[in-house]
C-alpha cells in the first residue's frame, strides 16, 4: 500500500476507493483548510491529493520534498497547479 494524503474534503465514495488500496491520511473535518498542501503532508508521503484552494508551486514542491511523486488535483482545470514548476521538480 502506498500512502496518500488528502487535503480537502473529498466525497464519500472517493476516499472509501483510495482507502480500498492507499494508505490515507489528512484531511478529517467539516471544514476545508486552504492553508493545506504538499508541505503539510506530514512529510515523506509520495503521493497528495489536493483541491483547487491550494496553490501547488515550486516552493510547496521543494518543501513537500524529493519523496513527492504524484499531486493529483481534484478540480476542473488546473490553474492552481504551476506546470513549470512541476516540470522542474520531475
């Protein structure tokens, strides 16, 4: 099982799905905390489940660290998501 951390609030039957086969943690409350993202992971998680509050730039991807694989977006688009950055750090 890898880990996965989820930031936002999520639907029911996406985080039951993701538990079937990750490891998750993070995000457990009724409100959204836009201050999460991959710096808040806890540290050493691979992969992050983010919402289009956060903002996913060079400086989340430096601190979130070389562990980071995968930053998934659940929005429609990605502008939240600095493409450039995520180049970079590949």
């Amino acid at each position: 099982m890898s880990r996965v951390v989820v930031t936002g609030r999520i639907p029911q039957v996406a985080l039951d799905s993701l538990r079937s086969e990750h490891e998750v943690s993070g995000w457990d409350s009724t409100e959204q905390d836009v201050a999460s993202g991959p710096a808040d992971s806890g540290g050493g998680c691979p992969r992050h489940l983010s919402l289009l509050t956060e903002r996913i730039d060079g400086e989340a991807l430096d601190a979130a660290g070389e562990q980071l694989q995968v930053v998934a977006n659940v929005a429609v688009g990605y502008n939240d998501v600095d493409m450039v950055a995520c180049a970079s750090a590949a």
